[in-house]
C-alpha cells in the first residue's frame, strides 16, 4: 500500500514539474493560433441521424472559473453533431448538497448520461453498485484518445479495484495563497514556517487586517491543512479507522493558538466560502487557504499580488512543512444505463472523448488554473497559478484531501468541533476522540 | 347521497394520491430508514432502536429543541401579535384596505431562501448595510451574528416573512363578524381598545387558535434563513438544519430520519398542548 501510494505521489510530483516547464517555456511567448488547431478534426454527424439527448451533470455552473470554457467545449460538439441536445446540468462544488444531489440521482436511476464528479472514496457507492462503467476497454480500443492523456493522471484516476472509471480533466493543489503587496506593506515574511505566520498574524490583526480569511463551518481547508501540516502525510492517510494519531489533535490546537492571536475574521462562524473568498478578493484579507480552482474567480488585482506556499508546519507537529494537499481528484463518469442503451452509447462515448481531447483539457486547464490532465501548454496563466504549479512540483507529499480518508459523518463532526475548540468548550483531544467515536458507529 | 359517494371519491382522488406520494410514503419511508444506520446511499443495515436511544443522548440535538422553542416563542408574540395588531388596524379604516393587504402580504410571496441572502447583506460584518449606516455615523461596527444576537437576529426575517400569511386569516376572520355587534357595541357606548379586546377578539378566537398551531407547526420547520444567514453557528442549529446536516450533509439518512420522526412527535405533542390551553367554546353568530 505504501509502495504504491509513494508511486502515485512521484508521478504527480513529475507532472506537476512537467507543466511547471511546460509554462515556463510558452509563459512568454504567446502561442499565436491560439491553441485550438491541430487537434483532431470531430467526426462529422451523418445526415438525418436520429436526434439524441444527453445530460451532463458537472460542477461547471455558477461561479466556477471553467463555466464558460465548459459550455463551449460542448458547444462545439453541437455543432459537428446537429442531431444532438445536450442537457448542461450544473451545481455548484462548494455545498454539501452537490454531493447528496449526485447521489440521489445515482441511486434512483436518474443517473445522467456523463456525470463529472470526485475519484475515489467519494464515488465508491455508486462505482461499487455497478451504477458507471469501467474505461479500460474503450481507452484501450481508442489509441489516439488514451495518448491524449498524460499516463499518470490516467493512473491516479484508478478506483480502488484497479479500474478506471472516470477520465480527468485537470487536477488542482490546495495551499496558503497569500497577498503578497499586504505582506510588503507591513514589512511582513511570507508564511513560510510557523513563527512567520504568527507573526503575520499578529502584525495584521493589530493593524485592522483579515489575516486568515476562513469560514468555521465550511472549515473544509483549514481542517485539511492543520491535519496534514501536523499528522504529514501518513498520519493523515491513516484516516481514523484505526487508532487515533496522536498527532492530529496539535493541528486543531494549532488551530485555537491561530484562532487566539486573531487569526480569524470577527463573523467565521457564520460567514460560508464564498464570502470568505470575497474578504480575499476584494483585498479586506491577506491570506487564504483555497484550492487552484479559486485563482480564476479573484479580482484580478488582488490575483496578481497573490502567491501560494505550503501551509507550515504546526508547532510539535510531524508535518515538514511542505506537504500539500492535491491530485487528480475529479473526472467524467459513464453511466451504466445510458451504455446500455444502443441509441445512446456511441454519442454518450464520442461526447465524452470529446470534452477530454487534448483541447478541451487545454482549454478548461486555461479557466480554471488547474493542471491539465493532457500534454498540452496552458499559456497566460497568472503568476500566482505557476507558483502553484512550482509548490506543487516541489512538494514533499502530495496528499488527497481529508475528507476522502474518513467517513462523510466523521468529517461532518471534525467540523463542527473546530468552533468548540476555539471557544474552549472542547480540548483537541476530545475534539478528535469524538470523531473517532463517529468513525467506528460508520464501520460495521 | 349514494349517488354521490362516486363524485366524492373521485373528487379527493387527486389530493388523495398527491398526500401519498410526497406526504405519507416520505414519512412511512422515514420511519422505516430510522431503524437502520445508513453510510451513503448503497449501505445500510438494521441498528433496532439504536438511533432513537442517540436521540436522548445527542446534546446537539438538545440545544437544537431549546432553539427552535426560542425562535417559536417570538413567532408566537411577535408574529402572531404583530399580525394581530395590523388586522386591527386595517379592518377599522375606511379607504386603502386593499392596498395595505397587498402591501403586508406581499412578503409571502417571496421566497425565503431570496429573504435570507437579503438580510445576509444586512448583517454582514465587513460589507453589511447595518454596518455601513453605523460608519457613517463613526460608530463602531456591531458583530450581528454573534453568540448572543445570531439567534434573535434571524429571528427577524423569519417572523417577518410570515407576519402577511396570518394578518390576511386574521383580518378574513373579522370580516366575518356581524356588523349588529358592533352597531350593539356602539349604543353601549364601547370602542377603540375596549371594543377590539373585549369583541374583535374573543369573536375570532377559533381563528387564533388555528393561527397559533400554525405558528408552531411552522417554526418547526425553519430552515432557509438558519442555513443561509448563520449555517447553524454561533447557537443557531435550528431541528430542521440539525436533520438537514445530519442526513444530507453527514450521509446518514437512518439518524436523520429518527430525528425527522422525533420532530414530527414533538410537534404534535406541542400542537395539543397548545390547543388544551386555548381551549373555549366555539362560538357561532
């Protein structure tokens, strides 16, 4: 187990640096034809075939960076096929609903045609209920489609069955991302270790700045961070099923020592991502602890200014410090009802080739600052994205996040315990032997 | 009579099927998912009593009761109330009676999740309005949502919203009463506040009755200003968001349901309580 999983983070450590190249070489010089030609020529539709409809479900709507690139990805398969209409069902990733709303649909067969949605424990169910189908043999039947991809972001796709049921499209990095013009103007360090992000704390809070703009309740990234930064990578991978790491319960204290230098903003308890977003974007925080899909919604001043570190390491914490949380933690998934339905396999196939070619990849990769899944080059990222790529690259561990390591009510219960450990109504530890408790009521 | 028993099957037929079908099958089925623990939607195996003994022992839940009873005392006064005071009051005018049922009712209409994102932007620490006109005037920003206020604060809207629904029961009620009460209380020589409490209001009492069952029934059920204004934080964890988190957001739908079902006792415990003391006469002109 641990050798593969030393296997999965070596790879992505070569792809990140690949892109980090990849953009260090067209970063400059601006491609001129635009990136979207000399790709495969789409099959033309023949004349009066029968008219199909499809839905795709993804998390492309609302405010998602990629909505547009989405649409027009698909847009494009419209018009090389008029026979077929396709339903763009979107919602968006930041609410727990998306996930019960998948599932739902999942297990009532509702299932949609294409469905885009997290790789691993998240899918399990459904994947595990014969609901989707496996790749291996389509990828194996097309050449030109499976060498579009770049292998290790088709291995890391794999389920825990060895199969792959879900083809990637970018992958994303989770980090501190830190305004880098605030921390000037206080003559502040960046966050590197843990003694410069408290002293950044301080500095920032006495001078009437945001310094860590997070949500308690959507606390998804802070918990995944402070576990990570004070368990590492192996603590973390742990989940809870076994006996507890004593560790995880510093990164929660490191959460109130943070929390006591006024880390916080004054309304975290109530306020949801995306306004702590907002705080970030409109420049009212210096930093936040976000994921690469987040770059593309700033506003584009504030996105300039800004750079990505690893969350430090946590005082007698086993984290080094830069560990990352990251992967390719998402993909397109076939259902198994619509690949049983003659008259809609063969479109349902061609859609989905489609929206993961080499230039549709580049062209979502471009929106939304993640890495692309294929050997493309992704031009006019912002700064802030190729440090990313750079941390990423240079990351001791890639993790994937925590919540994919315990049970949805477990995490359910780590984050409800982030407010009560900060106002003092629960310590760490009886914050994390709690979750424990939950952890073993969800195993049989 | 025989001859229309076919009229009447067929015409409660309709309503019949539709209570089925999103009233009783849900709650059947609730029943049923509550004595099982449930992981995700594929797994799932028979636990007995155990979620309902995690009932009494689950102090989140508790808190969650204690807060929702909060939030249904100012519904009861302030809602209620205050719809009671607005009927009054447009039932004794002359001219604009239509206009001010318009006006007051019209917040019904709009949904409560639209409310709730509104008077986000009200409360708002940084960005909010009340925040806003407080710098104009340098005085110091107010934490609104804070551990004391969160509370009352979503109390607000929620009362509000509603406020309409029961002045336009309140005030059909008293269109029904007989002008000769009134034209009797008059030669007595009783009005203004006399006449509202000593006839307006002991004549509509079956419609407060229904009103404040109502009230209660409908504040069990609060969900959308909880979950948009304060995400259940800072003491705000209504039942509804309570059962919400713990099915949909924690997945598991076997406790989620035994909380759905301890709701719907509570409910009808309160709803008779609440009748027993409101219990007088009918009274019929």
């Amino acid at each position: 187990m641990l050798k593969r999983s030393s296997m999965i983070l070596m790879s992505v450590m070569l792809l990140f640096a690949t892109f980090l190249a990849a953009c260090g070489g067209g970063g400059t010089s601006s491609s001129g034809d635009g990136g979207d030609t000399g790709t495969e020529t789409p099959p033309v539709a023949e004349e009066n075939a029968p008219p199909v409809k499809l839905r795709v479900f993804s998390t492309f709507g609302g405010t998602d960076a990629a909505r547009e690139a989405f649409q027009s990805a698909l847009d494009e398969f419209t018009a090389s096929h008029p026979n077929v209409t396709i339903e763009n069902d979107t919602m968006s990733a930041n609410d727990d609903g998306f996930r019960t709303k998948v599932n739902t649909d999942m297990n009532s067969g509702n299932e949609p045609d294409l469905l885009f949605y997290f790789i691993g424990a998240d899918a399990e169910g459904f994947v595990n209920a014969g609901k989707v189908v496996p790749l291996n043999d389509l990828l194996e039947e097309d050449a030109e489609w499976k060498g579009g991809f770049i292998p290790d972001a088709l291995e890391l796709a794999r389920q825990e069955d060895g199969n792959i049921y879900a083809v990637p499209l970018t992958g994303f990095y989770e980090g501190l991302f830190v305004n880098k013009k605030i921390f000037e103007d206080h003559g502040l360090e960046l966050p590197t270790d843990w003694d410069k992000l408290t002293t950044a704390v301080k500095t920032l809070s006495e001078n009437g700045i945001i310094p860590l703009s997070v949500p308690f309740d959507q606390s998804h990234y802070l918990i995944e961070h402070a576990v990570l930064s004070a368990a590492g990578p192996e603590g973390q991978n742990k989940g809870l099923k076994d006996e507890v790491d004593p560790n995880w319960e510093k990164g929660y204290a490191a959460i109130k020592e943070l929390y006591d230098l006024g880390a916080f903003p004054k309304d975290a308890a109530t306020i949801d991502l995306s306004m702590a977003g907002n705080y970030y974007s409109e420049g009212l925080a210096a930093m936040i602890l976000e994921g690469s899909w987040a770059i593309g919604g700033w506003n584009e001043d504030v996105r300039d200014q800004t750079t990505v570190v690893p969350f430090p390491a946590v005082p007698g914490g086993v984290g080094s410090g830069n560990d990352i949380v990251g992967g390719f933690g998402t993909g397109f998934y076939l259902s198994k009802a619509t690949y049983d339905d003659a008259a809609k396999k063969d479109t349902a196939i061609a859609l989905m080739k489609h929206l993961t070619s080499p230039a549709s990849i580049q062209k979502i990769a471009t929106a939304n600052g993640g890495t692309p899944a294929a050997d493309v080059e992704v031009t006019g990222l912002p700064q802030v994205a190729l440090d990313g790529f750079s941390m990423a690259a240079k990351a001791a561990s890639i993790s994937s996040p925590i919540d994919s390591k315990v049970a949805q009510e477990t995490f359910g219960n780590l984050r409800a315990s982030v407010y009560a450990v900060i106002q003092g109504e629960k310590t760490p530890t009886e914050a994390i032997a709690d979750a424990k408790k939950v952890e073993d009521d969800n195993r049989p | 009579m025989k001859g229309d028993r076919k009229y009447i099957w067929m015409f409660l037929l309709p309503a019949a099927v539709i209570m089925a079908i999103f009233l009783y099958y849900p709650f059947f089925k609730s029943l049923y998912l509550s004595f099982y623990r449930t992981t995700g939607f594929f797994d799932k195996r028979f636990v007995g009593w155990n979620n309902y003994e995690r009932l009494f022992s689950d102090e989140l839940l508790g808190a969650a009761t204690l807060n929702t009873l909060e939030v249904m005392l100012y519904v009861l006064v302030f809602q209620v109330g205050i719809a009671l005071v607005l009927a009054v009051l447009v039932d004794s005018i002359r001219k604009g009676k239509d206009f001010y049922r318009t006006v007051f009712f019209f917040p019904v209409v709009i949904s409560g999740t639209a409310i709730s994102l509104l008077f986000v932007l009200f409360y708002n620490y940084n960005f909010g309005l009340l925040n806003n006109l407080l710098a104009q005037f340098n005085i110091e920003k107010v934490l609104w949502l804070d551990q004391g206020n969160a509370l009352k604060a979503i109390s607000i809207p929620t009362v509000w919203h509603y406020v309409g629904f029961y002045f336009i029961l309140f005030l059909t009620a008293m269109s029904k009463i007989p002008s000769d009460y009134y034209e009797a209380a008059k030669l007595e020589g009783i009005s203004g506040l006399k006449k509202t409490t000593m006839l307006t209001i002991p004549l509509i009492m079956s419609d407060i009755k229904v009103v404040i069952t109502l009230a209660i029934t409908g504040t069990l059920k609060v969900f959308e200003f909880v979950w948009v204004i304060t995400r259940g934080q800072n003491g705000t964890e209504v039942l509804g968001t309570y059962m919400y988190k713990k099915a949909m957001v924690d997945q598991n739908f076997g406790y989620g349901s035994a909380v759905a079902i301890y709701m719907v006792i509570f409910g009808v415990v309160l709803a008779l309580v609440a009748n027993r003391l409101l219990k007088r006469d009918e009274i019929t002109y």
